[in-house]
C-alpha cells in the first residue's frame, strides 16, 4: 500500500468515527513511521488534527522531535497550525491531496511558509488524487446537516 | 499571583529545565484552569510549545474542545502553529509579553488572525512586561552559547 492510499484509509476510518475525514502518514527511510486519522471530536482536543497526531507519533517512534529527512502524506491541504508544525519537525517533503481555499494555510490564507520567517520550508506537492479527497469531504459535510 | 505572573513562573520552571522559557495561563471565568510552560526538549515533541499545552489541559480540564469566553496568557508572541491552535480553541482574547520579529506569527511572519480564512480571531494585548520576558529569553540563549 501507498502512503496517500495509506493516509486515505485513515481518513476512511475517521469518517467512520464521525470526525472529519482527514488522514496523514509519515514515512522516513521507506518506511511508515506514524499514521493518523482526525481525532479532534473523540478526543475533545481542537490540535488533535491528523497531521499533528501522526507527527507527534513519529517524533516519540523516533526519539527525536526533528523529523530530518521524513516526507508527510495528508489528505487534505494542512491548515496554519498543521503547516507550522510540519516546519517546527523538519518534514522534507508535504504531499497532499485535495486543496482546502477556506481552512489551508499552505497554498491559501496565511500561507505559512511563504514567509521568510520561516524557518524551514518543506518542498510541497499539492493535488494528488485531489477529487477523491474532496469527495469524501463533501459526502462527509452533506452527512452532518 | 495574577495570571501573567503565573505564565512568567511557568517560563521560569522551563528554564530551569533546559527549554526555551515560555509559559502560557488559561484563564476562563476568572479561574486559571491550565498553565503549562514549553516541554519541547523533555517530550521531544516539536509541538510541545506552552502554549499547545496548555490549551490542550484546559480543554481536558473543561472537557470542551472550545474554550469560548478564555483567555490565554503567554510570555512571549505565539508562533503561527500557536496562532492557529488558539484560534481554533476560540481564545477570546491572548495577550502576550514580548514581541517575537523572529518566530512570532500574530504580529510577525503569517500573520495568522490577519487573514480573511481565519475562522475566529481573538482580541489581542501584546507586550505586557515585554522587557522582563524577552530579558529572560536573552538569558536564556546567552546560557546555551
């Protein structure tokens, strides 16, 4: 399994859990160090995002809170908070699938590593299998009204 | 101890530590329900800044992924993974010590609350005794040379 097919069953499982679908692995030296869905509602913890979880796990699998080298996989473009932390754990590489123009703070909004204050940029590669990730978002929202 | 100098006692602890000396107070109906200083090196958890952890204590304290009508407490400008978080907490106002050109991103760099997409942006008060914290972080980085 890819890691995005892999992130993708993450999100999956999300979705099943009622929270918002959204997943993201971590892999360094080929192989998949940490994997997380969304957890904010189970865990009533509004940073529980699946970028932060699944580096958090990978930092404590790892010993070490510089990722160097690592590359993460998220289904959705990360939010402000989840970009920053991508660049406080040193992800070489960001690849994600569908772009999020209301929440995304990579290619959208604060577009947190377009500043030169950032003090680590990842190389970033947006859009892969963007439609199914969208569409698993939208089937999710039109679930919940 | 007002909450401020409560945060300025939690960057103190860190310091003695070994971490980068910040700390940050929740404060919501006059009550501090979380305070927590940064515990980067200790956990290896580059999210592990005062601010991530507090904010995650007062929401397992309350039990409530938003903390509508808190307020948050820091002794130095929130970097933009903090900015964000706080957001998403809906932190009703942050006020804040020092000033951070290098890695704050409330004033600085992304300017997280200053862009359309931010779904909540709070009222913020920055450098109440800005002098006293950014002595502390001086100190700090004088030690470590």
């Amino acid at each position: 399994m890819d890691a995005m097919e892999r992130a993708f069953a993450e999100a999956r499982a999300a979705f099943g859990r009622g929270e918002v679908p959204v997943g993201a692995v971590v892999v360094q030296d080929g192989r998949v160090v940490a994997a997380s869905g969304n957890r904010v509602e189970e865990t009533r913890d509004p940073t529980a995002h699946a970028e932060i979880l699944a580096l958090r796990a990978a930092c404590a699998a790892t010993g070490d809170p510089r990722l160097t080298g690592a590359d993460l996989y998220v289904t959705l473009e990360p939010c402000p908070m989840c970009a920053a932390a991508i660049s406080l754990a040193r992800i070489r590489r960001l690849y994600f699938a569908a772009y999020d123009p209301k929440g995304g703070g990579v290619e959208h909004g604060a577009k947190v590593f377009d500043h030169p204050t950032c003090h680590h940029v990842p190389e970033v590669i947006g859009g892969l299998r963007e439609s199914e990730a969208a569409q698993m978002l939208r089937a999710f929202f039109q679930d919940k009204r």
